[in-house]
C-alpha cells in the first residue's frame, strides 16, 4: 500500500478510537486503536532497530491503550 494512504487510515483510526473513547465506548475504542496499529503510518519497510525513538515510543503506548481499553471493557465495573 502506498505509505501515504497507510497514515491518513492511521490516524483516522486513532481519531475514531479518540472519540470513541470519549463518549465511553471503551471497547470500540480498543478495537479502533488496535486496528490502526495494522496501518503503520511510518516506513513498514524499516526494521523495527532502525526506527527513531519516536516512532518506537508512538507504537508502544498505542499498543498499551488498546490492550488497557480493551480489559477494561472486558473485565471494567460494569462486568458481571
């Protein structure tokens, strides 16, 4: 896929997943989030060694928010 097109759905996604999350839809928001992750907006080409921090730093808390939203909405207050 053109790299271009890989971060305009990126950070649609996390737009969505932000929203989501906002309105309280912690589940869709997780799913959002980890969606997002399969489009990355950087070089997918790069090894992962070869990245800048940044970019390291960006897809690792990304990653932690999806798996909390998603326990979150599995096991939260809410649950039985």
């Amino acid at each position: 896929m053109h790299p271009s097109f890989n971060r305009i759905v990126h950070f649609l996604m996390v737009f969505i997943g932000s929203a989501q999350w906002l309105t309280g839809d912690f589940g869709s928001a997780g799913a959002a989030f980890g969606i997002s992750l399969a489009f990355d907006p950087f070089n997918p080409a790069q090894a992962w060694s070869e990245r800048p921090i940044i970019q390291k730093v960006w897809l690792i808390v990304l990653l932690g928010v999806t798996f909390g939203l998603l326990t979150y909405s599995i096991f939260g207050p809410n649950q039985k």
